[in-house]
C-alpha cells in the first residue's frame, strides 16, 4: 500500500478556502501517515472497525484542535488504510 493522502474536496470553497486547501491537505496527511505508523507498529489484532476508530483518533489528536473538529474524512477511505494495517501492508 502507499502512503495515505489526504485530498479535500474543492467543491463549495470560497476563494480563501481554496488558498488554504494545499497546506491543509498537507498538515491532514501528514497527521494520517503518523497515525497510521503508530497505530501500526502498536497493532495486535484488533478488528478492521476498532483499528479504523484508532486511526481516526490517532490523527485528530495530530491536528490542531480547531482543525481536527472539523475534520470528518470519508470513513470508508480511512478503513481501506484499517484493513492494510490489519492485513500487515502497512508497516
């Protein structure tokens, strides 16, 4: 698996908000790729569904408290990257 990266949806953003997509998708993947190094090298054989929770804990507690409150990935992205980690893609 490669490395998990964060990219927002641009639709609905304002001019300011479109500015601040690039290093907000940065700061976002670079606090899931943390995450998902933790929560995998700390992985012991918890199910697909308490490892994906993990890792969505994992990368709100990297962010700023402001950002990780209005952070809500698509959960379905976030378990692909629970189940590499479950089945040892992610190391």
């Amino acid at each position: 698996m490669s490395e998990p990266h964060v990219t927002l949806d641009p639709r609905g953003l304002d001019p300011v908000q479109q500015k601040l997509r690039g290093p907000l998708e940065d700061q976002l993947t670079s606090a899931l790729q943390a995450a998902t190094e933790r929560v995998s090298a700390s992985y012991a054989g918890e199910p697909v569904e308490q490892v994906c929770q993990l890792l969505l804990d994992e990368t709100r507690s990297g962010l700023h408290p402001d950002i990780a409150a209005g952070f809500n990935p698509d959960m379905d992205e976030f378990c692909r990257v629970a189940v590499a980690i479950v089945r040892r893609e992610v190391s």
